[in-house]
C-alpha cells in the first residue's frame, strides 16, 4: 500500500469526526462555521480556587476561537465542532483552566485544536501528562507552535502535531520540518478567516496554521478511523509538499 | 529583643515607602521615547502601550504616539476583549489587515482610538513571569515587508518596554523584592527564609499618595540644595499643621 495525498484525504470530508476548538469560543451563528455541537465556557473562581464550567451556546469573546472554527470547517465540512472556551476576563488562573478545558476536550473530541499555549514553566509536568494522556486516548492535539521563541507547553511536546505557518495557500500545502520541534507548516500567513460580527479579516499567524492541520487530520480519521496519533504524523509527513519518499 | 519576624516586617515595610522616592524618574518618558521610535521605524499612523492593572481586569493606554494619540492616552479597555485583550490574554502576537470589502472588524479598535485603521500588528509586552500589557502598531508603511517579519521586530521594543517596566516597579514593590532577596540569601536557615519569603508577598502595597510624595521629592535631586532646604522645611510645616489640628479636644 502506498501513502497518498488520495488514499489520506480523496472523498472525505470529516463526517462522524469530532474536533474540539479549545480557544476564545466559537460563533455558532458565523455562516462559515454553521452548526457547533457542544460548547462549554471555563472560568476560575479565585475564592474557591476551582474552574467552573458553564454548559451550553456562548459568544465568542475575541474573534479567534471563530477563525480557528471556520478554518477546519474549509477543510473539513462534515465535522462534528465542539467549542471549550477557556479564556475569560482575568489571566488569574489560566493554566489550570486550560488544563481543565484541554481534559474536557479529549473526553468528547478525537481532534484537539490548541492555538494557545503557556510558557509558565510550573504547568510543564501537567500538561506533559495531558499531553501523554491524549496519545494514549488515541486524541490528535494538533498545537500553534508559540510566534515568539520561548519554550511552550504543549506545543513541544513530542506526542502533539505542532504546526508553523507557511505561505501557502492551497488546501494540501502541507511541509514538514526534518528538524523538530516544530514538525510541520501550513498555511498561516495573510489567511482570510471568520471573525466576530459574521465578518471576516485577513491575518497572519502560526495559530491559523495549526486548524489548517486539524481539519486535515479529521478528514484523515473520517477516512481511516483507525490511525493511532503517531500513524496520524507518519502520513502527515508522507504527504507533505517536501516529503523524501523512497 | 526584637523577633526577626517584626524586624523584617518593619524592613519591608521601610523599604517600600523609601523604594518610590530612589526609582529612575524617566520610565514614562522611556517608554514614550520607544512608542515614538518604533512608529517611525515602521512609517506607521500610530504606536501606542497599554498595560494590564493590577487585577488584570483592564488595559490602560498610559502611552501614545502618532494619529489619535491625545484622545487614547488614559483610556481603559476590559482586558477581555478586542485584539489588545487577545494578546494579553494569549501571549500571542496578532496582525490583522481588514479585507476591503469588510471592515467590521475595525469597529472595536476604532471605537476605542478614534482611528479607524486598516491594519493592526500587537505584540505582548511580558517578562518571564508576567503578562503586562501590549504594544499595538497601527498602518505600517505599505512599502514595508510582510507582517510576518515586523511583528518579529516590533517584539524587540515590546521586550525593552517590559525590561524598563519591570525595573521600576522592582522600586514600587521594594519591600518585597528586598524580602524575597533576604529569602534568598537566606537559604541554609530555612526558618528566617520561611519567615522572609511569606513576609514578601504580604508586604501591603504603599499607600499611592505617598508613593507620589516621595516620586516628588526624587525629583528633588535634580534642583539645588536650597531647594531641597524649602521643601522639607514645606513638608515639615504641614506635618506640625496636622499634629495641631490633631492634638485639639474635638478636633
């Protein structure tokens, strides 16, 4: 059997996949987006010192969570969208609350889309083992590497797809990097994506990138459900733009 | 004798009031001098600092230059939403063009400066521990390269903002940055670093107006001798003022 770009991805479209977007929510109500199946909105309390969870349709508070949304909807238009909102009004609390959406996450998605990260070095070892967790699961977290060069977590983690924009700007423009951690490019620079208000912007980052990926890979599990995360990669990088096949 | 927790409370407590009064006066002035420098470089309409308050529930402009400048200096925005809230609550850098054909995403920006732009480039300013606020460039010159590149470059005055501010407010938070050093230096007794280092963090902030009074008298140095003479016999006179008025039955 040979890897292809059409044995990956030919007639698929993400059906019976589910992806979480784990971000600043998502605008169900943006038509590039349509129909988002769950949606559950984290905060922490200070006083408790616990993540509440709110259940049930939420906005989204900066535009993002929606461009990363209405980006694996172009690639995959059959998913099943599910929305963990875990940015709020405060910083205070952010890992945990990320921790805790990203838990959330693998317990209802097979495809994670994390365009966020934390660089705070105390939440390595937790979000190592979520990291780990997810790959056992059978979950893809497919991660934005972070834009400025400092450590993050889980980006480099090496059970996690991490992606880097390229300048591409077709749906299969997919480079894999020989020299991790950063393991693949995709298109993420002057992209047109879904923002609030039902408009859209044109914008550059290598967060764009990585739903890119993600809508890949549920179409790739629409196709072949059975492909544990690490054959998930093997086929990633066989159907790269620069791949060295032999 | 005195117990080395109150001895180190009191030094805390010392430090902080005195710290205002020996901080480098020329921060803001720093920090306007980079806005101003980095819109230049760039040949854009606007550079302007917004920093997250204390509670990091809001974004206050304290520095701006170019276009709208005077009417977004002061203004606060919730950090919880806009593109200024996305950085800071990301971390991440953003640039962001409006298509042509769709300009509401320039609504919250324009509400918020006056200006409607037509491109935006926002990087974090943060040290290696704390997120503390953005620095947003508005319409770079057109003939510049790509975003990819400037936001790069924009990401160095935003880190030698976070170094300036960083600096001063290890004068604001003195008291706790003198205990934590005291923890520190400390080690090998665990109880006196155990001591230092719970005392650090609850050394109650310095009351601002005083913070001002001695932010004031800092500038003193500058001016003569006399000058500094006629300010504290000022402050003197104020301060027996207030004990009279004080010491009066009923008063």
């Amino acid at each position: 059997m040979q890897i292809t770009r059409d044995w990956a991805f030919d007639g698929a479209d993400g059906q019976g996949v589910d992806v979480a977007v784990v971000d600043s929510g998502i605008d169900p109500t943006h038509p590039a987006v349509g129909p988002v199946s769950s949606a559950v909105a984290l905060t922490w309390d200070p006083l408790a010192e616990q993540v509440i969870a709110a259940d049930g349709p939420h906005t989204d508070l900066f535009g993002h969570g929606t461009a990363c949304a209405g980006i694996i909807r172009a690639v995959a238009p059959q998913c099943r969208l599910h929305s963990v909102r875990v940015l709020g009004e405060r910083l205070s609390g952010k890992g945990p609350v990320f921790a805790h959406g990203l838990r959330h996450a693998m317990t209802i998605a097979r495809v994670v889309n994390l365009s966020l990260s934390t660089s705070r070095p105390e939440y390595r070892t937790l979000f190592y083992e979520i990291a780990d967790e997810a790959a056992f699961r059978g979950v893809v977290l497919v991660c934005a590497v972070n834009n400025a060069p400092a450590p993050s977590y889980p980006s480099q983690f090496a059970s996690v797809v991490s992606v880097a924009a390229n300048d591409g700007a077709g749906p299969y423009d997919l480079d894999c990097n020989p020299t991790p951690p950063v393991e693949f490019g995709a298109p993420g620079i002057g992209v047109t994506v879904p923002w609030l208000n039902g408009g859209s912007i044109v914008t550059t980052g290598n967060s764009y990138a990585a739903p890119h990926v993600a809508g890949l890979v549920a179409r790739l599990l629409s196709k072949h459900p059975t492909l544990t995360p690490y054959e998930v990669k093997t086929v990633l990088r066989h159907v790269s733009r620069n791949a060295q096949r032999g | 004798m005195t117990s080395p927790d109150a001895l180190l409370a009191e030094l805390g407590r010392v430090a902080q009031a005195i710290g205002p009064a020996v901080a480098p006066p020329d921060t803001s002035r720093l920090l306007a001098a980079l806005a101003d420098t980095a819109r230049r470089l760039f040949g854009a309409a606007a550079c302007s600092l917004a920093l997250l308050t204390d509670d990091e529930s809001e974004l206050v402009y304290t520095t701006a230059a170019g276009a709208g400048a005077q009417d977004v200096t002061g203004m606060r925005i919730p950090a919880s939403q806009g593109v200024a809230g996305w950085v800071v609550q990301s971390g991440q850098p953003v640039s962001i063009d409006s298509p042509a054909d769709d300009p509401r995403f320039a609504r919250d920006v324009a509400e918020s400066t006056g200006y409607v732009p037509r491109e935006i480039l926002a990087v974090p300013v943060a040290s290696a521990t704390t997120m503390l606020g953005v620095l947003t460039l508005l319409d770079r010159d057109t003939a510049r390269p790509g975003a990819v590149q400037d936001m790069a470059l924009l990401q160095v005055f935003a880190d030698q903002a976070a170094i300036a501010l960083e600096g001063s407010r290890a004068f604001t938070r003195m008291g706790s940055v003198l205990l934590t050093a005291v923890a520190t230096a400390a080690a090998a007794d665990a109880e006196l670093a155990d001591i230092a280092s719970s005392l650090a963090v609850a050394v109650p902030p310095v009351d601002r107006d005083l913070a001002e009074l001695a932010e004031v008298f800092a500038l003193l140095s500058r001016h003569s001798a006399a000058d500094r003479r006629l300010a504290v016999r000022l402050v003197r006179e104020v301060v027996a003022h207030t004990e009279r008025v004080a010491a009066r039955p009923g008063a």
